[in-house]
C-alpha cells in the first residue's frame, strides 16, 4: 500500500511540474472582417479623347497595267518587278518602234501628197475667182440674175481638199500617238504589287501585265458607331483634300514586339451605313507611309523602322472631344450600371454613377463625382453598399 501510494504521489509531482513548466500560449488577435480590396487609381484627363478603332491599310490608288498597242516587248525596267519601286513618268517597259515608225512615214508622206493637192486647189480657186470677176467687168448685165456658181468657183473642190489635208493630218497625228505608246509609263509614284511581263513576250493592246498602287499615301477605313462617331467634333464638315478643315488622327502597327505609329488625318465620310455591320465607314489618310514611323512604347527603333505595309491590320485614333474635366480610370473598375466604387482616404467606399464618354483598350473614359489620385475598386469585393469600410493594397501601377 505504501509503494502504491509513493508511486502514485511521484506521479503527480511529476505531473505539476510538467504542467508548471509549460510555455504559455500566444494570444492573437481575431482576423478582421473588413473586406480586403485591390484599387487603381482614378487619373484626372486632360485634352482631346482618342476614338479607337482598327482597320485594315489599303493603298489611295491602284491601276491595272496593260499597253494600249501591241507588239513583242523589247526592253522592260529593272525595277518593275513585285515590290519595286516605280517613279512617276518613268518608262517600265517598251514595245518594238519599227512597226510603228514605218506607219509614221506612210501617214507622213499621205499628207505630203495632200497638202500639195490642197495647194493646187487653192490655185485653182484662185484662177476661177479671176476669171469670174473679168467675165463679170466685161457682162455686168449677164449676171445680174443671180449669184455665181460655187463649183465655178471652185469652193466645194478646195473645202473638199481642206478635208482630205485635216484626215492625213489626224493619221500623223495618230501615229505619232500610236509610237509615243510604244513606252509604257508609270502614271504616278508607286510600288508594283505583282507583274508578269518578260523581254521577247508578244503582248497585245489593253493585255494587263502589272498592278502598281501609289506610294504617296495610304487609307485606313475606320469603321465606327453612332456613339463613337459622335464623339468626333467637325466629323462631318470634313471634305477629301481639304486643308483647313482637318480631324487629326494616329495609325499604330506592330511589328513583333514593337509598336510604330503614323500621324494622317480623317480624309472623308462614307456617306452610307454598312449594310451589314450598320457602322459608319471614316477614311483615313496617312501621307508618306512608307518612311518609318514613330516608336510607341517599348521594343521600337526610332531609326530604321518599317513602313506602313498595304494590308496590315492596323489600330487608328481618332482626335475626339476635349471636355474641360473628366477621369480615365481601368476597364476593371467600371461596374455595371456604369457605376465607379471610389475609396476614400478613410477607408470608405462611396458608389459614384459615371457617365462614359469612350472605351478604350485598357481604360475608360468617363465623367462623374470623382477625384483625381483617389483609388477605385477593381478586384476583391463583389458587391459594395455605400459607405462601407474596406482594406486596400497595393495600388495598382499604370
């Protein structure tokens, strides 16, 4: 009984002194239950608002190429090739003379003969016209009666030499014009898309053996909405080649990694809906495309940069309003019912209604009760009522 009871009382010491020694636990405070939030800030804007759009670049001008006479081709130009470039009035291919020059000579000598024959008429008119003013000194009364014969005077024969000498003066005419084609010229400054033209290929008159498009300038078909288009002042006063009446506006490509833009203008307005799409097309022109355009952002040269290529996918900007204040603040804080959850410094929520103005690739646009600098809420709450207490982080960089 004693061993038991020494035993049982070692084991509660034991037990006391664990229980003593043992480290007291941490005392933490509950997790809050304030929403955590991530915010963007709102940026106050200034100056016109870009009208975004994309289009696809196609040239002002392309003609189809074909020789208005035929022949064996003798001699075509080194540059007229596809992608070469061809200056205006520059000969890219010719058309063997020897033909032509031998139908010159032929015309020539026609009118040779013609302008002799013509001058005998007139002789010969002449003569008639003498002999009929001393037959009427000598028989006044004779012809009293009435007027002269025209055939004795010879005026429908030198009319009728007239003409023959005017039809051998048109043939020279046209076959000077017809040697003159035998050089086939570019009508304007231009790249040639495609040609299919060889030195000893026989080609016939109207046969087209080339594209060229000009290399002046390029157009972008902007296709908008009402809205959008509403939002460019002096869209409609605008007229093709008109100077003062200008909509300025910027056509951005990528090119790998880089972003180049060029600066153009609104040409003009199609003045028809799109069937389909029900979209108002905007023509824009870009001046000089093919030299380098301006690097945007990062990756970009500012030297040797590429031209704007006919048929690439584009993005254009439109100068639109410039209202006196409004915000751009991230597409992820623009809530439906066009509504902004805006954080005040103290930690609160404040829902503001905005009025959006224009959507852009990673911001909108908008107008409303907010404040530059201050933070909107664009992850981490699915539902805010007003004045509402929230956490947020790290504000997102722009």
């Amino acid at each position: 009984m004693l061993v038991a009871v020494a035993i049982v009382g070692a084991a509660l010491a034991v037990a006391v002194g664990l229980v003593s020694l043992a480290p007291e636990p941490e005392r933490t405070e509950p997790p809050s239950r304030i929403p955590f939030v991530e915010t963007a800030p709102v940026v106050g804007g200034s100056g016109a608002i870009p009208v975004n759009v994309a289009g696809t670049v196609r040239p002002t001008a392309e003609i189809q190429v074909a020789p208005e006479v035929g022949g064996r081709v003798v001699w075509v130009n080194p540059d007229f090739q596809s992608g070469g470039r061809i200056d205006a009035d520059e000969t890219v291919f010719r058309i063997e003379e020897a033909d032509y020059r031998y139908r010159l000579r032929e015309a020539e000598a026609a009118l040779a003969a013609r302008r002799a024959a013509y001058l005998q008429a007139q002789e010969e008119a002449a003569l008639a016209r003498a002999e009929y003013e001393r037959y009427a000194d000598r028989e006044p009364a004779a012809l009293s009666a009435g007027q002269a014969n025209p055939l004795a005077l010879w005026e429908p024969q030198l009319e009728a030499a007239r003409a023959a000498l005017d039809r051998e003066e048109a043939k020279v005419a046209e076959a000077n014009l017809a040697l003159s084609r035998t050089r086939v010229q570019a009508p304007f400054d231009g790249f040639v898309r495609e040609e299919s033209v060889d030195v000893g290929q026989f080609v016939t008159a109207g046969q087209t053996v080339a594209r060229l498009f000009a290399a002046d300038a390029v157009e972008v078909v902007a296709p908008l909405s009402d809205q959008d288009a509403a939002l460019i002042p002096g869209l409609w006063s605008v007229r093709s080649g008109d100077g003062e009446r200008r909509v300025p506006a910027r056509v951005i490509a990528e090119y790998g990694d880089a972003r180049y833009a060029w600066a153009g203008r609104v040409d003009r307005v199609e003045a028809a809906l799109d069937a389909q799409t029900r979209t108002i097309d905007v023509v824009v022109r870009v001046p000089d495309p093919f030299e380098s355009g301006a690097s945007v952002g990062r990756g970009g040269t500012s030297e040797g940069g590429p031209p704007l290529l006919v048929g690439k996918f584009v993005e254009v900007e439109i100068e639109g309003l410039a209202p006196e204040r409004y915000f751009r603040v991230t597409r992820a804080a623009l809530r439906p019912g066009d509504e902004v959850w805006a954080v005040d410094d103290g930690g609160t929520v404040r829902i503001v209604p905005v009025r959006v103005l224009q959507h852009g690739d990673d911001e909108v646009f908008v107008t409303g009760a907010l404040r530059g600098g201050q933070g909107a809420v664009i992850a981490g709450l699915q539902f805010a009522t007003e004045g509402m207490r929230v956490r947020t982080g790290a504000t997102a960089g722009r």
